[in-house]
C-alpha cells in the first residue's frame, strides 16, 4: 500500500480527456505504457547483444555477417503475427542488430 499522497489531477491538457475519471484511466494507462516502452527497449538491447554474439560467430567460423534465409524466418514470423506492420517492425530490429545491408 503506498503512502505517498496523489499529486495534482491531471488536466484535460496534459490528457485529452473530458472528465477527472477519464484522466485518470488515461494518466494509469500512460503509466503503464511507459514501462512496456522499457521493457521493450530492454529487451531489444538484449536481442542486439544475442545478434552480436552470433555474428561474431558466424564472422570467425568463416561465415557472413548476415544469414538472409534467416532474416526472411524472421520477417515471416513478425508479419504473421502483427500483420503487415510487423514486417516494418522485424525490418527495424533487424537494422539495429546487424545494421543495414
């Protein structure tokens, strides 16, 4: 149980909403969005580090840099879940873990 007291309502500015119960569902929401915001980001920087280590792999077994069969797997599996703006999604992460191509 937090002790802490409330700060200021938001306002209709701050929010977009019409009614102090409104502002609250959205201010709660906003919250909550901002902590998958970070988990996300977090979790994107562990699947670059898990990239980086697979690449140097590839690199020094004698391998390319980028397995293309692979980032088609991967592409695939993003645009079967979320439909076509999953495929823009993949592509960006993708970006961010081997940079482009």
């Amino acid at each position: 149980m937090s002790t802490a007291t409330p700060g200021p309502a938001p306002t209709a500015d701050q929010t977009g909403a019409r009614t102090e119960e409104a502002a609250g569902v959205i201010t709660g929401a906003r919250e909550r969005i901002d902590a998958l915001d970070d988990r996300i980001i977090g979790l994107v920087q562990e699947r670059m580090a898990v990239s980086a280590v697979v690449q140097e792999a590839r690199i020094t077994s004698g391998g390319r840099r980028v397995n293309l069969s692979r980032e088609m797997e991967v592409l695939g599996h993003y645009r079967e879940a979320l439909g076509k703006p999953g495929t823009s999604l993949a592509m960006t992460l993708l970006e961010l873990c081997r940079g482009r191509i």
